[in-house]
C-alpha cells in the first residue's frame, strides 16, 4: 500500500548574476519548475570561491597557500607553539579541527591588505572568497600536509531546491495517538515501511545536465515560498533567497549564495546517500525512511519538515556547467508531476479477516473470533485469556487432540497501531493438525470423506483452572488437492474480475479495498443444478501495477511488498490510496505473479476492469 504525500511549498533559490539583477534577492517561488543548475566561470560579476578541508590531525609545519584576486600570495603555516619564523604566517593548531578552523578564519580575515575572506563551511571546511569578481580570482589553493586537501578557486553560480512536506499530519492521520508501538512503522531494524522523496523531471530540451550528483539535507530552520515568478530576469525581489531564508522568523542563509552546515540538521538519521545523475533523464529519489521513522517516533529535535537538494561539493567546485536540470513544483496543474513524498506499508501488515475458508491438514492456517453483539464488534470480557482449543473423538472415547496445547488469541491492530476491539487471532502451526493419526476412527472417516470434521472450542481462561465456552464449531480439515486436473499450472488461462459495487472511487485521500479474483477459464468446473460462487484460484503472490487508461502513464509502479495483494482464502484484496492526485484518471490494473512449474513471471490483467477517480 502506498501513501502520497504532496509538498506544503516548494522553490528554489540561486546567486545568478543576470544583466540588470542580483539572483541572491530573488524569489521565485509561484514558479512551475525547481531547476537545478550550476554554471562555471561564464560571468565576469561572480566572486571566485575555494575550499580548504582539514580531514583529521594536524602536524606541526603542515601548510596551505593562497592567492587573492591582485596577485598577492601567502602560505601558513600550523605549528604548535607558534615560536618559530620562517616567513610564513603561524597558525596554532587547535584541539580538535572546529577549533583550527576557528584559527584559520580569524588569521585569514583579521589581515586587511589581503583581498581573501574565509568562512565556515562545514566542521571540516573552510570556504574562501576572492574579494574582487572576475576571472582574476581563479586561483589554486596548494596544501601540504596528510590531512589537509583543496578545491582551487572557481567562479561559479548555482540553484538549490526547497520542499517542505507535512510530515505531522500523515503522522497524526496514519499513527494512533501519535504511538508507533504497534502500528506498522515500530520497527526500524526490520522495516515494514520505506519512505522517499521523489521529484519528476520534466525538462524538454535535447542536451540536458548528467554526470553530477545531488543531495539532500534536512533544514536546520522553515522557509518562506514567496510569491515571485520572474525565472529569466529574476526580478522579483522577495524570500525565500539565498540570503534570507525566511523574514518572518528574521532568519538567513549562514553564509549567502550557498548551503552550509549550520543550515542543516545533520545526524545519523537525517544523513541520505547522494544521488547520481547519469543521463540527465532520471526522476530524483531519496530514500528517507529512517528520518521519517525518527520523526514518527518523536525523537527531539526530529520535528522540522523541510528540505533543501543542492549539488554535491566535488561538483559545485570542478569547472564543468550543469545546466539545467529541471523537476516539476507543486504549482503544476498535471499532479503526476509534482514533487511526492511517498510512505510505502508492507501489505502483509495489513490484516485481511476471514471466518470461512478452505482448510488443510499439516497447513499453517489462521481463526478469527469476533465478538459481535446487535451488528456491532465489542471488547472482550477483560482479565481473561480468550483461547482456542480442537477436538476429535477418537477410538477410546477420548480426545486425540487433548494433548495439542491450547491457542491463546492476540489482538490484531490495523497499520496505524489501532486495536481492532472484538477481533482475536488464532494462529495455528502445520504441525498442530495433522492427517498422520494412529486412531482407527480418524483415517476411516478421512479415507471415506477426504477431510474431517474438527470441533473448535474458543473460551474464556482465567489461568486459575476455570473456563467458560464462548463458541463451538466444526471446522473440516481436508487433504491436500493432488488431483492433477484441478491443477493444471502450464494450461491456466487467468482472467481478473473485481467485485466492487461502483466503477468511480472518490480521491479523497482515503484508502479504498478492492476484492478480487482470478479465474482460470480452462478449469472444468462440475456441473451442478444450482448456482455456485467462483472463489479466485490461489496464484500465491501477487502484485499489481496501475496506469493512466487513457495515457498509458504508470501510476503506481510494481514496488512487491508495498504493492501485493492479500488472499483470504476466497479472494484477493487490493489495498489502495485513493490520492487526490488521482482525481478525473481512469485506471485499470497489470497484475504479476510466478508461475510454480516454471518460476517465471506471468500477467494477468482485464481491459474491462476500468476504474475512474473523481
């Protein structure tokens, strides 16, 4: 099942230099598009930029050079104790790497005559500007020492895109009571649910960016989205920018025109893996499932839902342009295209309830016991077990399943952790009822019958030897269809019928079950007198895919665990987000499944299985 989150606001923010304007004032936040871009060495108005990385320890003598923008060159120097003079400018060596950038940044800055300033980038990287624009400033930066590397000078003007989704809503719409325990997003070690950000290319042009990547970060801090459109003269003075990131909390970029680390909330769980852009063509994913677990925890400081994709630092600082790559905002009428954050649920975390079904010896089977009172499901009775016991009566007048240990039920929660009240679950093992008996009476009645006839007990258990029957029935327990005819794998013709009452949904953001089934038409049904229900033939696990009718566009991928069906035994249900973002497509559905003789892959879908949204 898969849940479609669309973004609260979008932009995107840049230090463009155009002819009559300053991209660092600009807002275009009404905009269609989020374009990323990044353009080396073409305007004579952009101020030259390097870095300086300090990986680890520093040794006494190691030392780095710079050039600024009229010429002028100097080298410093890390010593330890600051006493000795070789004509280079000393730097002491700090404890830890934040301290010795603290020290270069106060060397470099506190001397006047030099036409450099430096800035913290990140904790290990120091960011230098030329003072003066223009082609002067392109410079190298030349290091010497184990832990200390450069990126040279490079003047270069770049995008960075801004979403925010509303991460707090699908937590209070999709957990109970905010508690993850029990709902399907509890576990990150073994996860039940994945979660992506994912944002569409829509650029058109022939020649497009490749061969760079990208990478999210969570903000530190909210933006404003801003209401400016202009995207050739940028002339629409307003933030988002990238010098203020929002006004009305007085908040501003740490050092304008690009991302650094105090922009961003940088832990374990917020960290993502960069994502490569190869071709130019490839929709941008971003796997953030653990962030979004935090978040639904409710870790502290877990709570900001804002985001920022930029280009990657071995990209920004080479001499390569990347123009453009362009994805579609929020603002575009086509909803397909807009930006997502995605929530997919493990379907097998979906509990599909069912009270009458084929069952099988040496079969692990599932019972469910409802408690229901006057049309309408009831706690049960509390400070009591509710347990499930079998019985047969065999040869000696006697139980011959006495000695089979009783089944206590558990409750069953729906996937945002809810209780389902008057609901228990009775899971049996394969090796609990099994047709391998020694009692005459059992394998006479069974090899008359092909199945037998069990008794099931549910009942109240205080634990103190007292019990009270709440229901009694028979259940029979059949022996395995060897009957070849009945299952004829390489001869199946698979036609898909859906039982719903209305061919329109409504996309309302709810979820919606879809019962359906797959029936074979080569099977040879016997014929009988009387009308009979075709029950869906049992293809094991499948999963679906659903496309645009009239477009042909897939909507919903085949993503396996987040998009399989769930067979009860009679049918197969279908769990779906009835997204707004669905609202006036007809759909129809392509269903996978594995063929058991082969292990290939096979498809069955229906042309008249049409679905429309409204």
């Amino acid at each position: 099942m898969i849940i479609i989150e669309n973004p609260k606001k979008d932009t995107y923010v840049t230090d463009i230099q155009t002819v009559s304007n300053n991209g660092l004032n600009s807002n275009v936040g009404q905009s269609s598009s989020i374009d990323l871009f990044k353009i080396a060495g073409e305007n004579k108005k952009t101020f030259a930029r390097g870095i300086l990385n300090i990986s680890g320890i520093l040794l006494d003598g190691d030392t780095f050079t710079v050039i600024d923008s009229s010429g002028v060159s100097k080298t410093y120097e890390f010593d330890n104790d600051a006493s000795v003079d070789n004509n280079n400018i000393l730097i002491s060596i700090g404890v830890n790497t934040v301290e010795t950038l603290s020290n270069v940044i106060t060397e470099i800055n506190s001397d006047a005559n030099f036409g450099i300033t430096a800035m913290k980038l990140y904790d290990d990287k120091i960011l230098f500007k030329q003072n003066k624009p223009g082609s002067s400033g392109d410079t190298q930066i030349v290091t010497s020492g184990l832990n200390l590397s450069s990126k040279g000078f490079t003047r270069f003007e770049h995008s960075a895109g801004l979403i925010t989704f509303d991460i707090s809503k699908i937590k209070k719409s999709h957990i109970s009571d905010g508690n993850i325990a029990n709902s399907v997003f509890r576990d990150i070690e073994n996860p039940k649910f994945s979660a992506e950000i994912r944002l569409i290319d829509v650029g058109q042009s022939s020649t497009r960016a490749k061969d760079f990547s990208l990478n999210l970060n969570v903000l530190e801090n909210d933006f404003r989205e801003g209401l400016g459109k202009d995207v050739v003269h940028f002339s629409d003075l307003d933030d988002a920018n990238f010098k203020i990131l929002n006004s009305s909390s007085n908040t501003s970029w740490t050092n304008e025109g690009i991302v650094s680390g105090d922009d961003l909330f940088i832990r374990t769980d917020s960290t993502f893996e960069s994502f490569d852009v190869e071709s130019g063509k490839e929709n941008l994913s971003f796997n953030v499932t653990d962030y979004v677990h935090e978040f639904f925890k409710g870790t502290p400081n877990f709570d900001k839902e804002s985001f920022v994709i930029h280009f990657d630092l071995d990209n920004l600082f080479d001499e390569n342009t990347y123009f453009v790559k362009r994805f579609g905002s929020r603002n575009l009428k086509n909803k397909s295209l807009i930006p997502q954050l995605i929530i997919k649920i493990d379907d097998n975390e979906i509990e599909s309830v069912i009270t009458d079904k084929k069952r099988y010896f040496d079969n692990e089977e599932d019972f469910y016991l409802m408690n229901a009172k006057g049309n309408s499901l009831k706690s049960f009775t509390v400070g009591f077990d509710v347990s499930l016991r079998f019985s047969f009566i065999g040869d000696d007048n006697e139980n011959i399943f006495a000695e089979t240990q009783s089944i206590t039920g558990q409750s069953i929660y729906n996937y945002k952790g809810e209780e389902v009240l008057g609901i228990k679950k009775f899971s049996l093992t394969s090796s609990v009822i099994s047709q391998i008996q020694s009692d005459s009476i059992f394998n006479a009645k069974l090899n008359k019958l092909g199945y037998i006839p069990v008794e099931l007990e549910y009942y109240y258990d205080n634990n103190l030897g007292t019990t009270s029957t709440i229901k009694k029935e028979n259940i029979n327990f059949n022996l395995s269809e060897v009957d070849q005819s009945e299952i004829s794998f390489d001869n199946r013709n698979i036609r898909v019928s859906l039982d719903i009452l209305q061919s329109e949904l409504k996309a309302d953001n709810t979820f919606v079950s879809i019962k359906l089934s797959f029936i074979d038409t080569n099977k040879q049904y016997k014929a009988v007198n009387v009308p009979t229900k075709l029950y869906s033939e049992n293809l094991g696990k499948v999963t679906y895919e659903m496309y645009d009718v009239d477009t042909g566009e897939k909507i919903i991928s085949d993503e396996d665990l987040y998009t399989m069906l769930k067979f009860n035994g009679k049918h197969y249900i279908l769990n779906i987000f009835a997204s707004d973002n669905f609202k006036n497509k007809r759909v129809n559905f392509i269903f996978k499944y594995t063929d058991p003789l082969t292990g290939l892959y096979k498809k069955a879908s229906n042309d008249n299985t049409i679905l429309r949204f409204i």
